[in-house]
C-alpha cells in the first residue's frame, strides 16, 4: 500500500471519483491540463477519479483548486 493512499469501499471510493470527474468536466478542462495546474500526476488523479483510490493531500489539492468544499452527510 503506497504511503497516504487511504482505502474504502468500491461504492464510496467510486462515489468520490464521480463528483472529481464531474468537477472537472463541469469546467471543461482536460486531465492534463488539471495535473500541469496543481502539480498532481495524471495517474493519481485519473485513479481517484474512476475510484481507485483517495490520497488525502493530492484529494484536498483538487478540491482546493475547484473551489469546493466536502461535506459528509450520513443519511
């Protein structure tokens, strides 16, 4: 297990990626282009978006550089 990869379940892990992709199609910006900006390698980012896995830095840089914020929400 790489150092700071954190490891859920599929459904949230995919659930996570989905609003990341999501995120950055909304701006209408590549996956390269996202990566040269916040200086997060392609493959990290494309693994959390299709639910690979979340690293937690490389997760809050993302959210950061979109604008948003996460909430969690137990329903």
């Amino acid at each position: 297990m790489a150092k700071g990869c954190y490891y859920m379940d599929k459904k949230t892990l995919r659930e996570i990626g989905h609003g990341l992709w999501q995120l950055r199609v909304e701006r209408h910006m590549y996956l390269k282009s996202v990566a040269y900006q916040t200086k997060i390698p392609q493959r990290v980012i494309e693994g959390m978006e299709i639910g690979k896995f979340i690293k937690y830095a490389d997760f809050r840089r993302l959210i950061e550089f979109y604008g948003k914020e996460m909430k969690i929400v137990f329903e």
